[in-house]
C-alpha cells in the first residue's frame, strides 16, 4: 500500500482542539486555573469596573487606551456610523419578517452581509491595515442599530434612530425601548458589554479568525462569527441559565428539581465552563451589579446558586463547577428590563469588538489555516459498481 506522506507528517488533537494553541496573540487570554482573563496587560474585570466601553473598544482595535483627547475623538467618530445606509435600512423590514421566530440574532447575518456589500468592504488581503481597521470599527458601530431595529420589526414597531450624544451602552438600550435609559441601567449593560468584549479563542472566535485567514472581507467574517455564536452551547445561554430560575420558582423546590436533572445526565444551564477550573470571574462582577439591585429574584438567584454547588460537589465530586456569566448575566438584563429574546444578541452587539480585534490581528497573517481530518470510513479505493 502506497505510503500517505500528509497523512504520516499530520499531528492528531485532541477532539474540538481542547488545549491545543493554534497561534500567538496579544489580545488577552484566559488563564482558568486562575479564574482571571484580560484584554491585552489589562485586567477584564478591572476594565470593566472602571472604563467606558469605547474606551475598551480603543484598547482592542488601537492598542491602548485612549487619553482624553483620544476618547472624544474615538467616541465621536464611532457614534457617528451607528446611522445605516438607506438600502440597509430599507431591506429590514423583509430581513425581519423573514428571520421569524428566530430572532434579531438570525437577521443580524443577512443584514451584516448587506452592510458589508453597501460599504463596499473589500476582501482584507487587498486593503491596508488602517482600511482594515475602519471597516471593523464601521461594521461594530452599526451592528447595535441592526439588532435594535430587527427586534422591534419583529414586534411591529418601528425602529428608533440612534443618537449621536449618547454612550454605546446607552444609545443601545434607547434604540431598544425608545427612552433614554437611567444611569443605573446604563452602567450595569455597559460594564456586562465590557465583560464579554473579548474571551479567547472560543468558537466564535475562532470562526471569525478561520474566515480571515482566507482573505474573505470584515463583513463575512464577522456573518461567520454571528453563526458560531447562534449555537445554544455557545452564545446561546443567557436566556436559557434565566429559564433554569422559572420552572424552580421556589426555594423547597430547589434541590428536588436540581437533583433530578443532575441525576438524568441534563446540563445545568449557567453552571460549569470549558476553561475555568474555578469561578468565572464575569460572573462574580455580574453577581455584585445584581446585589446592587437587590430584590426577590437576585435574592433566589443566589439561593438557587448555592444549592446547585453544593448539590453538584456532592453528585461530582472531584469537578469544578460554579456559575458561568451567562447565569448572573441573564439576571442583570432580566432587571434592566431587556426582553430574553434580546440577550445573546446583546453578547454579540459587544462581542462584535472583540471579533474585530481578532480579525485585524489574524489580517496580517498570511497562512491560511487548512488542518487535516483522519479519514475513518470504508477501506478505498472500492471498485465503483457498474449501473445495471
């Protein structure tokens, strides 16, 4: 049998790459042993509590964090292409009623390919790193006026215009209800969006890298990413971890339902993560924003919580599992009054930053990334069988 050289100079991995480290980067990591991330030498969680999100936006895509003169300038300039094209914007409506019952998430697809197309964005191998950077900073301005007006199309309402003198976190929650959010509110979407800017290399993630590594332009980078995230073992959590609260609906009933499940084999929504072997820091941060509300479903969220440890360190022992950020995430959305059907879509309008990071920095590598499959099917070459 003749000797199959790719195949004999081939590294075999671990299934879904688990472990295994595909590149250098200087966005951040996640270091899960320890139960910290950071965006580039900074602390995420620290950012979070004491940065705007356009400041964190100006440390993933520039590098830094800008002076005060620098965060006018970069505010500005990003408020001012949260407005879309008149052929975008006239397409949502049938974006909207087409998407259905699956939701802004699905049309944010077809309606980033669409500001891709309107913007004239070029495929990355042919443009310069600054052309580069301006088409991911334009598509992660638009991408909050797409998800807003694709929800509210989709309840019959018009969509709401966005404001130049408003936050990102702030016009974000305005185009979704129509009024200007309190402070409060404000700041706990904000420091969640903060939060969640950036993680690794998760699907998503890496999906947008992949898509890059071909030269493809932002835009179908970006389409690639929303799909990866779309994934209920992905980005699809918040609404679900919060579902997980519902059918409890009481403190006696907690350990017979949780048991039950955990005995079944079912998964726990916003319990447990792929890389932290202790608390999910995002979640911790999201806990405290919640106390600061206070009320009945912070108070059994809590409840709820320590039960579901206890219960699992005892069905488990020996693993790890605390709240993810999806769990406390869903709670803090719950009380600034985002409807469910909204809150992986909000993940995205931040993830969208985070993508675009990886995107410039994967731009300027040349090398495609093609990895091989070990073949596990019927012994070739068969005889083809003669049609009778």
């Amino acid at each position: 049998m003749p000797i199959n050289r790719a195949a004999s100079t081939s590294v075999h991995v671990p299934r879904g790459l688990v472990g295994v480290v595909v590149t250098d980067t200087s966005l951040g990591d996640v270091r899960g042993l320890e139960g910290f991330y950071h965006y580039r030498q900074y602390s995420a969680v620290e950012l979070a509590q004491t940065r705007g999100f356009e400041d964190v936006w100006h440390l993933m895509v520039h590098g830094d964090l800008p002076d005060a003169e620098q965060r006018v300038a970069f505010t500005a300039r990003t408020a001012a292409l949260r407005r879309l094209p008149d052929e975008v914007r006239a397409t949502l409506p049938a974006v909207a009623a087409a998407a259905g019952r699956s939701g802004p998430l699905a049309g944010l697809r077809t309606a980033l390919s669409l500001l891709g197309a309107a913007k004239g964005f070029r495929p990355v191998y042919d443009i310069d790193p600054e052309q580069r950077r301006a088409d991911t900073v334009t598509a992660s301005a638009a991408v909050p006026t797409l998800l807003t007006a694709l929800y509210r199309l989709g309840q019959g309402l018009d969509p709401v215009e966005p404001r130049e003198d408003l936050s990102y976190a702030a016009n974000y929650l305005y185009m979704l209800t129509g009024s200007e959010p309190d402070a409060v509110r404000t700041r706990a979407i904000e420091q969640y969006l903060i939060s969640t800017i950036d993680h690794g290399f998760n699907a998503s993630t890496f999906t947008a890298r992949v898509i890059t590594s071909t030269g493809a332009d932002v835009a179908a980078a970006l389409v690639g990413a929303v799909g990866a995230l779309s994934g209920p073992l992905h980005g699809g959590a918040p609404s679900r971890a919060l579902d997980t609260l519902d059918p409890i609906g009481a403190p006696e009933r907690i350990d017979s339902w949780i048991r039950e499940r955990v005995l079944a084999g079912d998964r726990i929504m916003g319990f447990g993560h792929p890389v932290y072997r202790t608390e999910d820091p995002r979640s911790r941060m999201l806990r405290g924003i919640a106390e600061q509300f206070g009320g009945p479903l912070v108070d059994f969220a809590v409840e709820v919580e320590r039960h579901v440890e206890a219960i699992l360190a005892e069905l488990k022992p020996g693993r790890e599992l605390h709240t993810n950020v999806e769990y406390y995430a869903g709670v803090v959305m719950e009380l600034c009054g985002l409807p469910r059907e909204m809150f992986t879509p909000t993940f995205a309008a931040a993830r969208v930053v985070g993508w675009s990071a990886n995107i410039l920095e994967q731009a300027e590598d040349p090398k495609i990334i093609r990895p091989a499959a070990r073949y596990v099917g019927p012994v070739p070459p068969a005889v083809v069988p003669v049609m009778a």
